[in-house]
C-alpha cells in the first residue's frame, strides 16, 4: 500500500482551537480534514470509559481531583470550556457544556 499523503491526527481533537477532548473538538478537526483524533481513556469510578487527557480535572475543567474519584454522572456535569481561551486570552467558545457528554 502506498501512501498519497500523510496521515493527520487532530491531538486531542484539536486543541489548541477548541477545549480539548469535547466533541467540539472532534467535530472541529475532522471538519478541518483531519484524517482521525487522537485521544486518551480513562475509567470513572463506576467503570465507564470517558475520554480525557489528564489523570486528574483541574487543568481542563471546573472539577477537582482524580477523575478515577468521580461517576460517569459526575464528571458529565464538568464543563470542559471552562480553563478554554486563545493565544489572546479570550475565550474563543463560551465555557458550556459537558467534558464528558454531547
């Protein structure tokens, strides 16, 4: 098999244009043409598989400590927009919606 171009990934589904791993993320990436998403797993404390970077909240979202702490049901109440702003400081989407859920 030979290769016509090289294969883009958008690094956690685009992050450094929208929250990182949200499905504005992945929508975003794949729209601009981005070839597949990388991201990262974890599980929650009730064994659910949620799609996150760090092993912990604060970085990304308005929760606190461990996500393996937290239910599915708990972290899916987190907003992910809400550390988001460009290179000027702006928020480029309104911090709303789940870290976790569409």
């Amino acid at each position: 098999m030979s290769l016509t171009h090289p294969f883009v990934y958008a690094h956690r589904g685009g992050a450094g244009l929208r929250p990182e791993n949200t499905f504005a993320a992945f929508h975003h990436g794949l729209g601009l043409g981005a070839d597949g998403l990388e991201v990262d797993v974890h599980l929650s404390r009730d064994g659910v598989v949620v799609v996150h970077h760090d092993p912990t909240l604060e970085r990304t979202t308005n929760g606190r400590g461990r996500l393996r702490d937290h239910t599915a049901d708990a972290l899916a109440r987190l907003d992910a927009g809400f550390h988001f702003r460009t290179a000027d400081g702006t928020f480029r989407i309104a911090a709303r919606g789940s870290a976790f859920r569409d």
